[in-house]
C-alpha cells in the first residue's frame, strides 16, 4: 500500500485550518439560542456544549432570561434533564417560565452565598449525567475556579452559562463565548449583545435583540397608557384638543397574567 501524496494531506490540512478573519466552526455540539440574529454570530450557529458561555452584566438578575428561554426550554423538552440554578439572586417566577417553555418542575434552584460553595454546587452539577444546564451567578470567581468549571462541563458535554459583573470583561477567562448585556442607549426595548469572545474576528457592532418578551412589552405599554390617564383625570398633564377623558376604575384586582407578563 503507498503512503498517501503530500497533496493529499495538504488538501486535509487546509480543510482543518481555521483562519482568523472568518468565523470558526463548531468543534463540537451547538444548540440554537434560538434569536437568529444572535445565531449568525456564533461558531456553529448556537450556544456551545460542553463549554462555558459567559455573560456578563452590570446587574446579576438583568436581561438574562429572555436571551436564555429558547435554549433551555428546547434542552429540557428534548428529554436532556432538569436546569439547575446556582447562587441566583432572586426565585424564578414558575408561571412565567413554564409560559415560555420552562416548567418550574425542571428547574433545581440551589441557593448558597459563599463563593467555595457555590464553585463545588457548580462542579456537582456539572458532573450529574442528568442536567440538561447550569445557570451559576460566581462574581468572585478566579481563572482557575473558572477553568476547573470549563473542563467539568467539556468531560460531561453540559450547557454551562456563568454570570459575572461587566468589570470583569478586561480579565482573561478561559470560557468559550463571552458576551456582555446591556439595553441599548437609544431604545429599551433593545438588548444590546456585545460578542467580545469568540472563534471568529472581532464584531464592532452589538446583535440587537428583543430585550423582553411580546407579552411583557405588551403589559409596559398598558400601564403607561393607564398611568397617563390617571395623572390626567388628577390634573397632572393637560389634555389634547378634541380629545376624550374616559374613566377607569384603577381599584380593581389585577389580573395574575398581569404578574405573569411581567416576569416573562
């Protein structure tokens, strides 16, 4: 048998080579985040798994939801197994989430405030065959802490997404993907994704995203509409020419999709 030409394995060489000015492929398994805008943007068009996204965020609780639903969700109804919460600041609101896909029954919510118990929390679930994700808040983490965290999720092929504050983007971490979250300047309407960590160039611009839910825009945009007629029958703003005041009774009972849409 003739060893294989030199062509031959410069062919397969060139096939394998990833080149910087274009956005790299995944080397492993993806799942779409499920904003096509945000997808085209990532190496292999997705979160990865079995490899730490980091997301950070001047606000721990801020903006992470709604940019995270669509993967979870699809991970827990393809069977992968429950998602687990670590070090969360505040307690899911359950109707909200099982609305857009997520049941509270598939959620582990594992509440523990200092930084050592949250890291082993997280190494745990990381390690148990039947956790579809891991969500952990770990604003104190280390370099090292972190990439014991990166090789856990790479040896047991889990969705790993670390929140951390935005002062931490000029530290070196060993994540696969990071993104910093803020609401655009220019609409609140807006998230602004900034990708400052991926295989692929630099992005100059933020992806632009839906910073919340149609419901809750939807909820928002009534309870302005409602404050400002409020503050008109009291006197407060002036009303338009040929307009017409209609009253409202603002005592009665707010309905719990009222709570529901705020929170999805």
């Amino acid at each position: 048998m003739g060893l294989p030409s030199l062509d031959s394995f410069s062919a397969s060489a060139r096939h394998k080579v990833w080149r910087a000015d274009e956005l790299g492929l995944a080397d492993a398994q993806v799942l779409s985040t499920g904003h096509a805008a945000l997808d085209a943007e990532l190496p292999g068009g997705g979160w990865p798994v079995g490899a730490m996204t980091e997301l950070l965020q001047s606000e721990p609780e801020a903006h992470s939801w709604h940019l995270l639903l669509p993967a979870l969700a699809r991970a827990v109804q393809g069977g992968r197994g429950p998602v687990a919460l670590i070090g969360a600041p505040h307690e899911p609101f359950g109707p909200a989430l099982g609305a857009a896909g997520l049941p509270v029954e598939s959620l582990l919510w594992i509440r523990s405030e200092p930084p050592n118990a949250r890291l082993w929390a997280c190494e745990q679930a990381l390690r148990c065959a039947d956790v579809a994700a891991v969500l952990a808040w770990l604003p104190q983490a280390r370099v090292g802490e972190l990439r014991r965290l990166q090789l856990a999720a790479a040896q047991h092929e889990a969705l790993l997404f670390v929140f951390r504050p935005t002062s931490a983007a000029a530290a070196t971490s060993p994540a696969r993907l990071r993104l910093q979250l803020a609401l655009c300047e220019d609409d609140t309407a807006l998230l602004d994704v900034h990708i400052l960590k991926r295989r692929g160039p630099p992005l100059a611009s933020a992806v632009q995203l839906p910073a919340r839910s149609e419901r809750m825009s939807t909820l928002l945009a009534g309870g302005q509409f409602r404050r400002k007629l409020l503050r008109r029958e009291q006197g407060v703003l002036p009303v338009e020419q040929g307009a017409t005041v209609v009253r409202i009774d603002f005592q009665e009972k707010r309905h719990a999709m009222d709570r529901l849409a705020l929170a999805a």
